[in-house]
C-alpha cells in the first residue's frame, strides 16, 4: 500500500511529502525517488494511548512517495517510480497564481497526461492482440481483449477509467497493466496563506468525481515543525481545530481503502492496517503470520464499548460486552483485539 505524489514541477508536492511525513528532502538531493512514512491522525487511538500511556505508540502509517523529476523526462521518471502506487495524490498549484481558470488548467493538463497515457497501453496492448492468432491468446488476454474496447472509449472521452464502473473482478483482469486512471485519486490544491477559500472555490469550478482538498503548505510547514502542546495553541489561536494535512493523511488511509484495529496493552498501543472486510484470521496475520496460521478466537471489544466502560477491559468483561469471535468474524474499525493462537 502506498500513495504516490503527483503534480506539475514546483506545485509544492515536496513540501506536502516533507509536511505529511517529517522526512526531509534536502535541497541539494540527487535522489529520484524519496520514500516517508506519515501517521494517520485518529482521536480513537490517541485515547488508548492516554488510557494505557504505553512504553511504545504505534500509530498507523500510510507510506508516500515523492518523485523529483529532473532533465529531459521528467514524465518518464515519474512514470516509472509512481507506477506500481495504489493510490494518486495530486498537488496543484493554487499558490502562485491564484486564479481558478489557470489552476484548472494546471490539473486538467497532468490529468489529461494520465489519460493519454493509459490509452497508449491500451492501444498498444489491442494492437499486439490482433496480430495474434486467437489460439496463441491466453484466456486472461482474452478477457482483456474484450475490455480493453470498452475503456478505450472511457478515456476518449476524457474519463479516468475509476469512472468506466468495472466489477472488482474486472479491475483484477486489469491488474498487469498498472492504468494510472484506474487508481483512487485525492487532489490537494496548494493555496495561498491569504486565500484560504481558494481551494472551495476551485472545487466547485472543477466538478471533479475525486475528492479535493486544500491546504497552504507554507503555513503548514511552520505548524508540522512545532511539537504536539505548541501545535495545538497554534490551532487554536487561527481557530482551526486540525491541520489540514492530518485531514489529508486520513484522506488517503480512506481512499486506499484501509482502516484500522487496535492492539492495547502497558507495553504497546498499536493502530494495525487492514483492508476493510478483513476476516480474523488475516487480520491476526497482519500482526504475525503464526497468529494466522494458529487462529483459535479474537477477543473483541468496539471502541465504543471501551470507553462506554470507563475505559476497562474488564468493565467491558463484566458488563458481557466482551465478544469471543471465531474464522468467520469480518473486523470492524476501531476493534480492540486480543488474538488467541496455537503454534
Ligand atoms: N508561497 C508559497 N510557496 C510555496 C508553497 N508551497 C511550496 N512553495 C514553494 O514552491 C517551490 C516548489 O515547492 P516544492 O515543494 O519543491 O515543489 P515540487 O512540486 O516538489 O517541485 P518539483 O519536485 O521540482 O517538481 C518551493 O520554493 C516552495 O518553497 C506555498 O504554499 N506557498
Ligand atoms: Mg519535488
């Protein structure tokens, strides 16, 4: 799992890597391809961490990756780094220029680049198809061949393909081909520390089908820097009660269709991720893989049950609100588990 950040040069997507994830890029890097971890604000988790003040906090990440595309393709680099992401976070410029009409052109020109893009694989791969002879294709090729039309058509028209409605075992037929329109995709606009609105305003000019989001970066940056007591007087003081890039992390845990349950104890609070309708036992593979391999039952309390009950785990017992579930159970957010296994 991992989000890739996109964007015309100089929008601000290293500024928005370094705010989200703390890694910083120094400027003189050679490196292409910078990788950060960034936290996922939940308020769940930090009240267990209150509750259990625990040796070690670990919340869940969503993993970014930042692109510093240089020379004469720089397309060609982003291409290759970003390509295997599962999700697109696309940073347009609303800083520099802050007129509607030039940021969406801005977006509409890398959004086009990305549809263009994919109808070359398509053509190419349709192309290949029909030199061959229809013993040669293979029955997933085949299957391909009869898509592939379809969402020919879809990015003529200037739509990503997360909009040609495929089935989830459509998309899977499509996997090998890592479509860049078929990823979820947030769009961030990069606004002006005096143009709060801008980003609204850009929103509803942009009648995009993708979620959009604003921040200013530059005052972000000086908020991320600060330490977690500072963070909130500041906040507070502009009359904001969160970062914007906090909401913008949690955007891209939701959009790659994460969540998170909860392992709780004095030694370790942990957020572990998951992929929404996970069963038990994946998910206890999640922590180790012999949790898996040796599931027996996950005691489960929701989060709510926990702090309905002042906060104990044995309140939680006793009240009858303590959940034994078996193979079949789907784990829902915020779970707070204990796996029972046999190795
Ligand atoms: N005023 C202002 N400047 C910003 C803001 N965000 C970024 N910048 C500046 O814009 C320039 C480009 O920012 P980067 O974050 O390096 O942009 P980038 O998209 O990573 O650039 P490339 O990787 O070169 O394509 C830097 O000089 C930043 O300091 C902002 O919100 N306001
Ligand atoms: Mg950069």
């Amino acid at each position: 799992m991992e989000m890739g950040i996109l964007g015309l040069p100089q929008s601000g997507k290293s500024t928005l890597f370094e705010i989200m994830t703390g890694v910083k890029i120094s400027p003189s890097h050679t490196e292409t391809v910078v990788r950060g971890q960034a936290s996922v604000p939940d308020e769940r988790f930090d009240k267990l961490v209150e509750i259990y003040k625990p040796a070690k906090v670990s919340p869940a990440r969503v993993p970014f990756v930042d692109v510093h595309a240089v020379g004469e393709h720089p397309w060609e680099a982003i291409r290759q780094n970003l390509s295997g992401t599962d999700g697109i976070l696309h940073v347009v410029d609303g800083f520099s220029l802050p007129d509607i009409s030039i940021a969406l052109d801005a977006c509409r020109k890398l959004e086009d680049e990305l549809v263009l893009s994919d109808l070359i694989i398509i053509e190419k791969k349709l192309e290949r198809l029909a030199k061959m002879s229809k013993k040669a294709i293979a029955p997933q090729e085949a299957a391909q061949n009869e898509l592939l039309p379809r969402l020919k058509d879809c990015l003529e028209a200037g739509k990503p393909l997360r909009r040609a409605g495929l089935t989830a075992q459509e998309v899977f037929t499509l996997k090998s081909f890592s479509f860049w329109t078929i990823k979820p995709e947030l769009v961030v606009v990069n606004v002006a520390e005096d143009n709060p609105a801008f980003a609204d305003e850009f929103a509803k000019a942009a009648h995009l089908a993708e979620p959009v989001m604003g921040i200013c970066c530059k005052v972000e940056a000086e908020l991320a820097g600060l330490d977690a007591a500072d963070q909130k007087e500041f906040l507070s003081s502009m009359g904001i009660a969160e970062p914007a890039f906090g909401r913008i992390i949690r955007a891209a845990f939701t959009l790659l269709g994460r969540m998170s349950f909860f392992t709780v104890g004095e030694d370790e609070v942990k957020a572990w991720v998951i992929p929404h309708s996970t069963k038990a036992p994946k998910a206890a593979g999640a922590i180790h893989n012999d949790f898996e391999r040796g599931f027996i039952k996950a005691e489960v309390m929701s989060f709510d049950d926990f702090m309905a009950h002042g906060g104990s785990q044995a309140q939680v017992k006793s009240a009858g609100r303590l959940r034994l579930e078996g193979k079949e159970y789907v784990v829902a957010d915020g779970d707070i588990i204990t796996f029972r296994f046999n190795v």
